[in-house]
C-alpha cells in the first residue's frame, strides 16, 4: 500500500517530468519549453 508521501512524490516527478515540459507557457510566447529552446531563444 502506497502512502500519502508516496503519491506527493510520484506528483511532483510528474509535473516536473512530463507536465511542465508539455504544457504551453504564455512567457515563452506559448511554446513548449523543448519547443522554445529548440528554437534557440533561451
């Protein structure tokens, strides 16, 4: 059985693993962050 502190990891593995890197960013001129560096504007 998984515990509380578990899943609050296994959450923020995935925002910072697939979330944030798929999402759209309005700062960035709404691209993806792989998007906007593959851009070369970083």
């Amino acid at each position: 059985m998984k515990s509380s502190r578990d899943y609050s990891q296994n959450t923020k593995k995935f925002l910072e693993l697939v979330y944030n890197q798929t999402r759209i960013h309005s700062s960035i001129e709404y691209n993806t962050p792989e998007d906007f560096e593959m851009l070369g504007e970083v």
